[in-house]
C-alpha cells in the first residue's frame, strides 16, 4: 500500500486560473483557503459556472476575483458592490458573488454595504476580515478589535470596530453567517445555502494575516492563528448578534454560525417592469 | 469507578468507512502546515524533502497508509490547491 501520490494539476484546477499559481498570498495567509471552499461551492451549487460571476475590489482580498477563472472583474477600492449591482441589474440572471476585505468593503466601501444591504439588492457578499488592511502594510481598519496593534496604532487601537454581521443583519441582509477559514466544512455548507437564496446574503470569514495582524497581537502565525480560532470560538446560530463583537483576544469568545435567514423582497429599481 | 460502555452509532455494523487516496502538489505547497495539523485521522506528516522554495509539503505518515477516510477537509483548506484526495474503498 502506498502513501501520497505526486501530481501536477488539482481537481479545482479549472476554476482557478491554475497558471497565476502559486498565487501571491503570503505563507499563512488564509485567503487561499476561502478561495479553494468557494470554488468548491461555485462547483457544488449545481449553477452554471458561465452564469457566475466575482467581483473584488482592492487589497490582497481583492485579488480574488483575478484567480478565479469564471467573469470577474476587479475593480477600483471600495466599489466592488456599485459595481456588483450594476452586473445584477443589466443581467439578472447572473449569480453575482462580491469577495472583498474588510478595509475596502466598510472602509471606503462602506457606504456602498448599507445601502445594497438596505434595499436587498440580490447578491452574495463575502468578506474575508483580518482586521487589517494587509495588503498596503497593516494599519488599522473599522474592524480592527480595541487595543489591537496594527502599523498605525503602535500603542493600541482606541476605537470601537464594527461588528459586521450585526451591521448586516440590522438593515435586513436575508442571510448573515460568520465563520471562519479554519472552520472550512461549515463555511463550505454556509457559502451553498448563500448560493441557493435570492437577495443580500452576508458572510463574514474571518482569515489570519500573520503579517499584518498575527504577529503583532500576541498570536503569531497563520497556523497559531487557526489554534486562536479552535480555542476560542463557539457555534451559537441563536446568539444576540448585538452581543458578538469580536475582541481577538485570548480569554474572549468568537461567536460562529448561520445567523439570519429570512425571505424579502428583492430589490428592483422603482419603475422597472415584471 | 464503573466502565461507562462506548457510545456507538446504531449503524456501526453497516457503515462502510471511506478510504481515500492522498494526492499532493509538492510546489504549490508553502508550508503552512494548516492540512497536517487539522486533519482529522492525523493522517499526514511533513516531508523530509523540501520543494524548489524551501518548503516542507505533506506526506502521508508511516503507518498511516490505509487510515485517510476521504472527508476532503485537506482539500478545502488547503490555500495553494496543493492537496486533495480519492476515494479507493
Ligand atoms: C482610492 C484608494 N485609496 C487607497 C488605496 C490603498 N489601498 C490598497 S488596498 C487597501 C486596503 C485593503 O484592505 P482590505 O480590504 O482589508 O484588504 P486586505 O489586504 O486586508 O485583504 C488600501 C487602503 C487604494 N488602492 N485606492
Ligand atoms: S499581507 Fe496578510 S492578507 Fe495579504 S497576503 Fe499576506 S497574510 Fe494575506
Ligand atoms: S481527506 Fe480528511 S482524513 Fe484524508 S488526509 Fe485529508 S483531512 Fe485527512
Ligand atoms: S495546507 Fe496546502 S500549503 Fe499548507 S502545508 Fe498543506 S499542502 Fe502545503
Ligand atoms: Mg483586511
């Protein structure tokens, strides 16, 4: 009986444009990880994969969109979903999925969230949280946990972050799940039942940074950091989502699960016709 | 104190265990190490051969030839697309 067996190419190979690999990311990084489960579950959700399309803005998440070989676009920092939904509106037939960071879709994309989340437009909105911006070098961004060390807050991050699947859920996303990249089964089943509804569907993933966030916070690597994650986190779908702020800290709680999923109805631009 | 019997699945008898086959990638591994310490039968270990970047890839451990039961949790972690498996029972 033999042990592994060495090949060239990967199952998934055909859905990520298997010539740009190695990709960039750093060792460690866990945004190969979200990017491996949801080509899986672009696979796995039956859909047509010419009728699914990505949309990334700017950060290391942002390249996302650039390695996934179906229609992407990546597009300039923060208006990934402006972008989105005028993909869904001119072609509603598409499946459109939004993978972008946490500085860049509630930074300078901010806006952008609430009203998309607010009026239900129909897309699938996933974001990968190292609360950072890794790509430009670490500095603090709104989702930067209180007293955490980034670049930009060597003595400590004095202000409160958001805490994002309350924000989502509290303007009416019909879907909001928080898990994160060590926590790849449930994601993987998370990101299907997204696939499968209609409307503003939100999944926050949180992912280690070593770089910009690990090694700085007393975690350490990517690999200490999915120990960070085994330790402290616990799957609570019926948690108060006002309540799950998370403070990576090594006596605090992450709170996982599918949150929300309710139905409403989808947004169509006053004045369009059936 | 007295034994506290086993739980067992009712099904137990029945159920046929999955063998899977480990495929690797050794240059598209980096060395995260996130397959070989998160796999659930503790099925692979590092290689004592680093690939063309220095990086330490996964084998599958001595001994543990058969124990693989194809759950695909290697796979969809994996950042790099360098590991995955098949079903052989
Ligand atoms: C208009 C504009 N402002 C600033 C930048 C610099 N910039 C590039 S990526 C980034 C932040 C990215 O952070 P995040 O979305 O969290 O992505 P990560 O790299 O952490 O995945 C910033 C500020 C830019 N590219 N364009
Ligand atoms: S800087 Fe951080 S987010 Fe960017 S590739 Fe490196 S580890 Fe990943
Ligand atoms: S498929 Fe599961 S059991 Fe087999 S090597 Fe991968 S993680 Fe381990
Ligand atoms: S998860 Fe992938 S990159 Fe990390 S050690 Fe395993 S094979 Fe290498
Ligand atoms: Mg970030």
């Amino acid at each position: 009986m033999s042990g592994e067996i060495y090949v060239q190419a990967h199952p998934v190979d055909h859905l990520v444009r298997a010539d740009r690999l190695p990709h960039i990311w750093c060792p460690g990084c866990g945004l190969g990880s979200a990017t491996a489960c949801f080509a899986s579950a672009m696979v796995d959700s039956g859909l047509p994969l010419d009728k699914q399309v990505v949309v990334s803005g700017i950060g290391c998440t942002g390249r996302v969109a650039g390695y996934l070989n179906v229609d992407s676009f990546h597009t300039t920092h923060g208006r990934a979903i402006p972008f989105a939904i005028g993909l869904k509106l001119a072609n509603p037939e598409l499946q459109v999925t939004v993978f972008s960071g946490d500085g860049d879709m509630f930074a300078i994309g901010g806006n952008h969230f609430l009203h998309a989340a607010r009026r239900n437009v129909d897309l699938n909105v996933v974001c990968i949280n190292n609360f950072n911006y890794g790509m430009t070098g670490g500095q603090f961004g709104p989702t930067t946990p209180l007293g955490a060390r980034t670049t930009t807050t060597p003595h400590g991050n004095a202000e409160p972050p958001f805490n994002l699947v309350h924000v989502a859920s509290s303007l009416g996303a019909v879907f909001v799940a928080r898990w994160t990249v060590l926590h790849i089964r449930q994601l993987h089943r998370s990101m299907l039942r997204a696939l499968d509804k209609r409307g503003f569907r939100f999944i926050e993933v949180l992912a280690p940074c070593p770089v910009g966030f690990g090694k700085s916070n007393d975690i350490g690597e990517g690999l200490d950091e999915m120990w960070f994650y085994r330790r402290q986190c616990v799957i609570d779908p019926e948690t108060d989502l006002a309540q799950a702020t998370i403070e990576m800290k090594h006596d605090s709680r992450i709170v996982l699960g599918d949150f929300v999923d309710i139905e409403r109805p989808v947004f169509r631009p006053s004045g369009w016709e059936e | 104190m007295a034994a506290v019997p086993l739980r067992r699945p009712l099904d137990a008898e029945t159920v046929v265990v999955p063998v899977g086959q480990v495929f690797v990638i050794p240059e598209r591994c980096k060395g995260c190490r996130f397959c070989i310490e998160f796999c659930p039968e503790q099925v692979l270990v590092e290689s004592d051969r680093m690939n063309a970047k220095g990086y330490r890839y996964p084998v599958v451990a001595d001994g543990k030839e058969r124990a693989c039961v194809n759950c695909g949790f290697c796979r969809l972690i994996c950042p790099e697309f360098a590991i995955y498996t098949e079903e052989i029972r």
